[in-house]
C-alpha cells in the first residue's frame, strides 16, 4: 500500500517538474514544484494545470478559451 503512493507521489514530481520546465519556469521553481509533488502528489499538478490555462487566457491561445 505505502509503496504504491511512493511511486504515485514520484511520478507526480517527475510530471510537476518537467511541466515545470515546459512553462518556463525557473529551476528553483521546479525543485520546489518536484519537491512539492514528492510531499503533496497530485495537488501540484492541479496548481500547474491552472496556471497553464491562465496563461494560454492572458496570451490569447487556443487552450485559454472558454467553450
């Protein structure tokens, strides 16, 4: 049981950091998100998904618009 939420949570941080990465963020952002989704697990993604979606909204991309 605790080894399947380890390898939830690691793979979170994995995906936190390379999304990270893929928005631009700093790399002391992108410790703090790895480490965030080592403690936290999907929530950081959550975070991240959103502020993808504001950004797209602020730059007036396809993935900002609403249906």
């Amino acid at each position: 049981m605790i080894e399947s939420i380890a390898v939830a949570n690691l793979t979170c941080a994995i995906v936190c950091a390379k999304w990270a990465l893929d928005l631009g963020a700093s790399q002391v952002r992108q410790m703090l998100f790895l480490f965030a989704g080592l403690l936290f697990g999907p929530l950081p993604l959550l975070v991240l998904y959103v502020y993808s979606i504001e950004n797209a909204k602020k730059r007036g991309w396809v993935g900002g618009r609403l249906v």
